[in-house]
C-alpha cells in the first residue's frame, strides 16, 4: 500500500535522496507489517530477487536493485529498514516518458516474496499486502503483452531520438568550448613568444567542426574524448593565462620598485618625479594565489592595463634615471673629496681595506641605448661605492686627532685591557703632554695576564708600558711618524720597550713583556676598536 511520507521513513528516505540526488517527493514509500521476519531472512530474499548495494547493520538497513518493469530491463533503487514487526520501505526508478509503475510493480513483487518465507503459527501469511489482483485470462494476457511489446518499442524509439540529440547537443557544446580555448591559447603564444609558460609546447589544434544535423550517430566513448580533451585544454589556458599575468605583473612591480628606488636619490632641485604622480600601484605576484577570468576577454584586459602602466613609466624612466645617476656621481665626488682631504693628515697604512686616496669619478653620457638593467646596475654600483666611501670616512674621522674620552670608550671594548689611565700634567712620565710636537694625550692600559716584581704599589702610570701599552694622541699625523721614528733608535738595545704603530694621528705602543705574536695580536685588537662605527 502506498501512504504518506511520515517520521518512520526519515533515515531511509535520506539515504536514498542523497544516493540519487533527487527529492523527497519522488520517493515512494511503503510500510509491511510482518512477524518473524528477520535481517538474515531478509538479505537471503533481497540477494534471490536482486542486488545489495548496502548493509547497515546497526540500524538494520539494507538496500538494494529489485528489477522490474516490461522483461524486468528497469531498476528499482529501494531503501529497507526492519523494526521488529514493522517493514519500511524506500524505494525510485527513473521512469520513461510513459508511466510503466516500474515502483509499485517491484515492491508488490517483493511482497509476494516475503509471503513465500514467512508464514505464522496459525498458517496465514504474515505479511500485510494490497488486495490481490485478480488471474487474468488467455485473451486479456495477450492484449496486455502485445500492448507492452508496442509500448517498449515506441519507448526504444523515443530513447533513441532523446539520446542522439543528447549527444549530438553535448558534441557540438564541448566543440564550441575546445575551439574557444584553443583560439585563446593561440593568441597567447602569438603575442607573448618570449614568455616562459610552462606550456608551451601545446599547440592548439585547427577548429574542430560541430556534428551536423545529418550526422547524428555519436557514441558516448566520443563524447568522453572530446570532454577530456577540452577539459585539459581548458587546464593548459588557465596555467598559461597566469603565467603571462605574473611574469608581466613581475615586471611592472620590478620596474615601479626600480621607479621608487631611482626618485629618493634625486635631489630637489635636479627633478621632482614621485611614482605615486603616475597612480601606479604593485601588483600581487603571489603565485600561490591562482587567479580566474569569467571570460578570455578580461585576461587580456587585465594584461592591457599593466603594459599601459609600463609605458606610462617608460615616458620618464630615463630622465629619472640619468638624473638618480648625476646625482650620485655628485654625492660620491664629494665625500671622495672630504675622505682624501682628511687622508692627508692622517695614516691608514695598517688599516684593512682602507685606501690611501679615493678616485673621483667622471660622469658617463648615458642615452636611451641604455637598457633599464645597465642604469639600475650603474646606479647600484655608485650607491655601493658611495656607501664604502661614507664608511671609510666615518672611520678616518674617528682615528685624525680624536678626543681622549672617544679612545678610552673605545679602549674599554678590548677584552685584554683591564684598566685605563690618562696622563695629566702633574702626572706625565714622557713629559711631552701639550708640548710642541708632542702628544695632546696619552691613555696607559694594564693588559690581563702580565706580572712583574717591578709593578708592586704601582698605579696604570706608573706601571708605564711594561704594564701594557699606551695610546699617545697627536694633532698630525707627522708629530706621530716623528714619535715612531724616535721609538725605532731604541730597537734591538736594552731600553726596547716593545712595539708601536700609527694609526690616523695615534702611536700604539704594546709592551715588550708580551711576545711578537701577542704584540700583534694586541696591536689588531686595539685598532679593530678605534675603526670601529659601533
């Protein structure tokens, strides 16, 4: 019997909804009263009538193909769920255009089944069923099978035509489709040779011509060719179509990076040119970020748009460029100039990377036969230069005629020193601070590690540089040289009292207690501290 939808057939009626993908409404459903029907019983009758498709134990489900209709060439999708006398049913079949009741026929079979297992203790069957259909006769059961024969072959028919206009539709449908990627694909390849795509050796395929009206014979095997392969031409544009978008978006960040970078070196007064004058914006070049089009129209929109904000740099790249260029060469004579003036007075022979004088540098001709990379990398290398010429500026500076407190801050950053003590007037064992040719101060250290009888009761001074060295300040490097050459008579005699160097306008003076490579290493030590811009 059929009846209403109801709370009972909801977990069944789901399964086979979302096992079809249709609608609750085209379920129908049936409930059977039984007693003494059990899940095995059942699944011995279902796998004699049909197929199981599925076996859900815990909730006693089953579900299962029963054939029926004409010579039993429909299939009937049906849900079963047993709840101690009580039967539910789901079930659906695709029916044609003609109505053949393919359902009530397969669960009324069904029915009649169970009737053949299950039989109660007073011999009725018991099994809850529609009236029975009463035998029909010889005559009638020829009418109803030649009606049925007419029917199935006006069915076939009517298949037949749906079918070969089907397929012939969805041909044509993938055709129009493949051409279309394949005419963007070619534009693509035409008009960005140059453009590493991954893809590139897929050649798009001359037009494919669409089924006529005539040709209408189509097997499905075609139809699933022609799908593939539209659909990985469909893959190869979407990959070529970022691509392209990305290596011109790379470009065009590269040039407004280049753009920003050149404008902040210019000076005021050579060009006031702002990348933000142009409206141009960077663009996202995320390649983890897979961009769509709707449309092929849109890629080459977007791809337009972006070679229009090139030219829109290329108007005054190169202005800009010579004039970043100009303005660097200017920035990097000027310091050249103040780095020799100091160089002078001063002396960097024992100073690592150092020079002696700095080159001024004379200004190319630069024309629009330039490329872009050439400018950038002759402006990367005047701001390389111009940045190691501020340094070794910064660092002379500190080392020509320093200030005491300067080189005892810097003095207190070698670890070997313990202690430092600067020289006064009353307290001035040389007795050359202030003279003429003398120093302007002089700063003794203790280093770690040296012992003498001779330094009992004795302070940093006192100790001399026996108990270390000393830093000896002057106001030219010529006063220095001069203090180093008084230094040298004592060489290889009993009064040696160990090594010196100039340094800027200072005499490094290390202890003879220490030996060569001590001296030395000490010596580096120091003059790493007094050139360092820490």
């Amino acid at each position: 019997m059929s009846i209403e939808n109801t709370e009972i057939f909801k977990d069944i009626n789901i399964r086979l909804s979302q096992f079809c993908s249709i609608s609750e409404e085209q379920i129908n459903n049936r409930l059977v009263t039984v007693n003494g029907l059990t899940l095995l019983k059942l699944r011995d009758i279902l796998i004699e009538m049909g197929t199981i498709i599925e076996e859900d134990l815990d909730n006693n489900i089953y579900a299962a193909y029963l054939p029926a209709g004409f010579m039993k060439k429909n299939l009937v999708i049906t849900f079963f769920q047993l709840s101690e006398s009580t039967l539910c049913l789901a079930s659906y079949a695709k029916e044609g255009a003609i109505k053949q009741g393919t359902v009530e026929q397969a669960q009324t079979n069904f029915i009649n089944k169970i009737k053949e297992y299950i039989v109660n203790s007073d011999g009725d069957g018991a099994v809850e069923t529609t009236e029975d259909v009463p035998n029909a006769n010889r005559k009638n059961l020829f009418k109803r099978l030649f009606s049925a024969v007419l029917l199935f072959l006006a069915t076939v028919v009517v298949i037949n035509c749906i079918q070969k206009e089907k397929y012939k539709s969805s041909y044509n449908i993938y055709v129009n489709e493949y051409n279309t990627y394949a005419e963007s694909i070619d534009y693509i390849l035409k008009n960005y040779p140059e453009t590493d795509i991954g893809v590139s050796k897929v050649e798009p395929k001359e037009k494919l011509i669409g089924l006529s009206s005539a040709n209408t014979r189509v097997k499905s095997d075609n139809l699933t060719l022609i799908k593939q392969e539209t659909d990985n031409l469909k893959k190869s544009l979407e990959r070529l179509e970022n691509d392209v978008y990305y290596t011109n978006a790379k470009e065009l960040n590269q040039e407004i990076q280049n753009y920003q970078y050149m404008s902040k070196l210019i000076k005021p007064y050579n060009m006031d040119i702002k990348v933000e004058d142009l409206q141009i914006k960077p663009l996202n070049t995320n390649k983890n970020d897979v961009l769509t089009w709707e449309n092929f129209d849109d890629f080459k929109s977007d791809i337009d748009e972006i070679n229009q904000q090139k030219k829109s740099l290329d108007k005054s790249y190169y202005d800009l460029a010579i004039a970043s260029y100009d303005s660097l060469v200017s920035d990097y004579n000027i310091i050249a100039d103040a780095y020799n003036e100091i160089a002078s007075k001063s002396v960097v022979t024992y100073i690592e990377g150092m020079s002696v004088e700095l080159n001024n540098i004379s200004a190319e001709k630069i024309t629009n036969n330039y490329s872009k990379e050439k400018l950038i990398a002759m402006i990367d290398d005047l701001i390389n230069k111009t940045q190691a010429a501020i340094d070794s500026y910064s660092v002379i500076n500190q080392i020509t005629n320093p200030s005491e407190e300067s080189v005892k801050t810097k003095l207190e950053k070698v670890s070997k020193i313990k202690s430092i003590q600067a020289v006064t007037k009353e307290k001035d064992p040389n007795n050359l601070l202030g003279k003429k040719g003398g120093y302007k101060s002089c700063l003794y250290f203790e280093v770690k590690g040296i012992k003498s009888d001779f330094f009992n009761n004795k302070d940093t001074i006192e100790k001399g540089t026996d108990g270390g060295g000393a830093i000896e300040i002057y106001n030219t490097s010529t006063e220095a040289l001069n203090r180093c050459d008084y230094l040298s008579q004592f060489d290889g005699t009993i009064l040696y009292t160990g090594s010196y160097t100039v340094v800027g306008t200072m005499v490094i003076r290390t202890t003879y207690l220490l030996d060569s490579k001590q001296q030395v290493e000490l010596t580096n030590d120091i003059i790493h501290a007094l050139t360092s811009n820490e």
